[in-house]
C-alpha cells in the first residue's frame, strides 16, 4: 500500500513537471513570434522605400524616351510630307506633259482627217464623173449588143427565145448523161455491195424452209352415200336445211350434182362446222331439227379442239415457247383463215422459219425473229369480229398480253404502217415479202390479175418513146421497147428509175417488179 502511494505520487509529480515544462515553452514562442513580425514589418518598410524611389527613377527614364521619340516622329512626318509633295509635283508634271502630247496627236489626227475628207471628195467627185462615163458606155454597149444580136439572128436565122431554147436543150441532154452515169455509178455500187450478201441470205433462207402451200377456196363439197340423203337433208318442206344454215350461217348449196352438197360461206370456222356436222349426220341417218342442233355443237367443240391443237403444233413447229394460251388459240384460228388463197396460219410459220435462219445468218437473236415472225398476222384471226387492220388489231392484242417490246414493233411495221427501227422488223418485213412473193404461195382472181397487168402496161405507154410494152411473169415482170431516136442508152436509165417510182407509187403488189427497157436500132439498106 505504501508502495501503491509512492507511484501515485511519483506520477503526479512526472504530470506536474510536464505541465510546467509546456507553459514555459508557449511563453517563449509567443515571444519568438512577435520579434519575428516586428522584424518583417521593418524588412517591408525598406522594400517599398527601395521600390519607390526605382518607380520614380523609371518614370523619369520613360519620360526621357517618350520625348526622344516624339522629336524623331516629328521629323519623319516632315520627311515623309516632303516625299509626298515631291512625287506629287513630279505626277502632275508627268500628267501635263502626257496630256501636251495626246492633245498634239489629236490635232495631228484632225489634220489628218481633213486631208482624208478632202481625198474623199476629190474620189467621189472622179467616181461620178467614172460612173457617168461607165452609163454612157454602157449604154453605147448596149447599142451594140442590139446591133450585133440583130446581126447574129440574120445570120443563124434563130430568134433569142429559139436560141436560149436550143442552149437549154444542149444543158439538159447534158444533165440527162450525167443523171444516168450517177445512177448507174450508185446502183453498180449499191449491186457490188449487198447483192451477193441477201443473196446468200436469203437463198439459204428458202433453202431450209420447204413449205407446202394449198390453195383453198370459199366451198366445200360434201360427199352423200346416195342421192336419196339429198331429199332427207333438205326435210319436209325444207325444215332440216333451214336449221343447218341457220345454226351454222352457211349456204347449203343442193344442185343437179350427183351425190355432192356444197357448203358456201367465206368464214372457214362456220364452214368446217357445216361440214363436220353435216358428215355426222350422215352418217348417223337421223336426221331432224333437234338432231341437227346437237351435232352442230358437237362439231363446234371439235373445231375448237382442232384450233386448239393447230396453234400448239404452231408452236411447236416454230419452237417458239411461253406464249400466252390466248394467243396459243388465236394462232389456231389462223388455221381457217387465208389470204390471196394462202393459209395464214401456214404463212405465219414460214414466215417465222425464214426470220429465224435470217436472223442466226445476220447475228441477231433468231428466238425473238422466230416469236415476230409467227405473231406478225395475229390480227387476222379478229378481223370479222374487231374494226381496223390485222396490223392494229394485232399490235392491241400483243400488248394485251404482254408481248415483248420488239416483237410488237415488229408487227407493226411489217406492212410499213411505222418506220422500222430494229433489225428484228426488218428480218420480219423481208421474210413476210419472201413467203407471199414466192411461186405457188398465194393466187388472186382472174379480173384482179388482168388489171393488175393492164395497170402495168398504162403506166409504161404514159412515157414519151415508149413503143409497146408487155408485162410478164404474172406481172412480176415489165418489158418496154423504146423508140431508138427519142430516147438514148444515158435517158434509158433514167425512165427505168421514173417507171419504177410510179409503180411503187401507184400500185398493189406481191414482191418485185421488174422494169426492162429494150433499145434497138435497125439499119436496112439493099446492094442493087
């Protein structure tokens, strides 16, 4: 315990010491700080007295400079006023003298243009007096002229009018030769170049395309087993006939024929359906109105099965594919349609044969010419039913179905009815030109063919120094004998080209005409 007492006591007295030790240190440094502050206070003072008195040495340094430069300023100004006035006296020197020597050149060129005024007057006062004198010889020429045409018509014996029309003719027989030369030179080149190439096209053309042709016409005959069905066709008093034309709208033609009944109408479809329905009933030998109306639908239905079947064989034939099936039929109704006598459906397929070898031999695509060349006489299978030319027809119905671009073009111009623009319509127009024109193709009525040769003829003898003419070949060629005094070898081409013009001008007709002229000049004389 005792001990325990100690300790405390010692701590107490560590604590005490401590204590004291810590106030005596804080009394010194309170001291320490306020000498420090009294210290700097003094240092600050002799600063700013430093400071001070190198501000005022300053202001005294700038103030010194700032008058040195003011006194150099002042007497650059001086300098530079002084270069100023001087360049500008030496300026308005300079402008003086230039404006001495524009106003010498002017007066100079016054001077000048007076001497040229009166140079001027001088020449036009001499012209009139050179224009009068040119009048008075010029009249004193003409007088002379008069005198000497007076003189050169008592001497030829020719008026002025005879003699300029002499000079004219000379002029024109003239242009005649050189015409006929220039025509000559250009279808010699224009022969040089193309006629062995279409040659060659075009024989290779027909070469490959072996088309038969049947010509057909507006009856059919029907065949009877006995003439005793001629009396059971025609019914009591006329019924079963009555109904058979009436259903089919064909005449029934039944005359002194043996065993024989013709079916009339220009419309082929009605007319197979005719014939068709009236083997039927033939053959069947119930013959009666009701009988009568029900072969007649069933021989429709087989037409249009065999159209149907005709415009695929078409396609087939042509290898022409993804035609609309409308336009599948229409190409099989073609198959009872003709032209000149010429099966258009049959046409149509030539046709596109000779395009597509055309088009293989030129480089062009002869799918598309195969497909324009089977289409180009859609339009002839609705002619009876829709206005207008199979040309129009045909180009609406194309385009109806989404015919190709070129393919309608095509169709368009293969009669010329527009400008053709690719070379597809052209293959087309040609191969067109080629199946109608060729022999055997199409034939046309007599009195039709008689004018057609007759118009030939007239237009040929309408010529002056045409002798007699003669138009053979069923008219695809024209012979004209010429008068040998009137018209000359050179004039001779000249009315070939005239004659060919008014031919494709005036007339209608397949292919080509040839225009012949024949010149011939016979001396007789006799030894005696």
């Amino acid at each position: 315990m005792p001990s325990l007492n100690l300790a405390v006591a010692i701590v107490l007295c560590l604590v005490a010491l401590l204590a004291g030790a810590g106030i005596a240190g804080m009394v010194s440094y309170r001291k320490g700080i306020a000498a420090g502050v009294e210290q700097r206070k003094q240092q600050a003072e002799a600063a700013i007295g430093s400071a001070e008195k190198e501000a005022g040495r300053i202001l005294e340094d700038a103030q010194r400079e700032a008058d040195a430069k003011k006194k150099n300023a002042l007497v650059e100004a001086k300098d530079e006023i002084y270069k100023l006035r001087s360049e500008a006296e030496k300026e308005i020197k300079d402008r003086r003298s230039e404006v001495g020597r524009q106003e010498r050149r002017v007066q100079q060129k016054e001077e000048s243009l007076d001497k040229k005024t009166d140079n001027l007057e001088r020449k036009e006062e001499s012209l009139k007096r050179k224009i009068q004198t040119a009048e008075q010889r010029l009249a004193e020429a003409e007088e002379v002229k008069a005198s000497q045409m007076q003189e050169l018509e008592r001497i030829s014996e020719l008026t002025r009018e005879q003699a300029k029309e002499y000079i004219l003719q000379s002029l024109e027989d003239e242009l005649t030769h050189e015409k006929a030369l220039r025509l000559s030179s250009y279808e010699q080149q224009l022969k040089d170049e193309c006629e062995d190439k279409a040659r060659s096209y075009i024989s290779l053309a027909i070469a490959k395309c072996a088309a038969d042709q049947v010509s057909e016409s507006a009856v059919s005959v029907v065949t009877l087993p006995n003439d005793e069905m001629k009396g059971r066709i025609i019914g009591r008093e006329g019924r079963n006939i009555r109904a058979l034309e009436t259903l089919t709208g064909v005449d029934i033609i039944i005359d002194d024929t043996p065993e024989a009944i013709a079916l009339s109408c220009f419309d082929h479809v009605r007319r197979e359906v005719a014939r068709i329905a009236l083997e039927k009933l033939i053959n069947d030998g119930r013959i009666h109105p009701t009988k009568i109306e029900e072969m007649v639908e069933k021989a429709k239905r087989e037409v249009e099965h065999r159209i149907r079947q005709e415009g695929e064989r078409a396609v087939l034939e042509t290898n022409v594919h993804g035609l609309n099936n409308e336009l599948v039929k229409l190409l099989g109704r073609l198959y009872y349609r003709t032209s000149y006598r010429q099966n258009v459906l049959a046409h149509s397929i030539e046709v596109a044969k000779l395009a597509g070898v055309m088009a293989a031999e030129m480089g062009v695509d002869a799918n598309l010419a195969r497909r324009a060349g089977l289409l180009h006489d859609i339009g002839k299978a609705l002619t009876a039913e829709i206005e207008g030319s199979h040309v129009q027809i045909g180009v609406d119905v194309c385009r109806k179905y989404n015919e190709n671009a070129d393919v309608i073009h095509a169709i368009e111009a293969h009669h010329n009815d527009v400008e053709p623009r690719t070379a597809v319509a052209c293959i087309v127009q040609a191969a067109d030109a080629i199946s109608a024109a060729r022999p055997g193709a199409r034939s046309e009525n007599y009195e039709n063919y008689i004018k057609r040769l007759q118009k030939l003829e007239s237009i040929c003898s309408s010529y002056e120094g045409v002798e007699k003419c003669y138009a053979l070949q069923a008219g695809r060629e024209i012979r004209v004998m010429v008068v040998p005094e009137i018209i000359n070898d050179e004039k001779m081409v000249l009315v070939a080209h005239q004659i060919a013009k008014q031919i494709e001008a005036e007339m209608d007709y397949p292919g080509q005409v040839k225009v012949n002229l024949i010149r011939e000049s016979r001396v007789v004389d006799y030894a005696k």
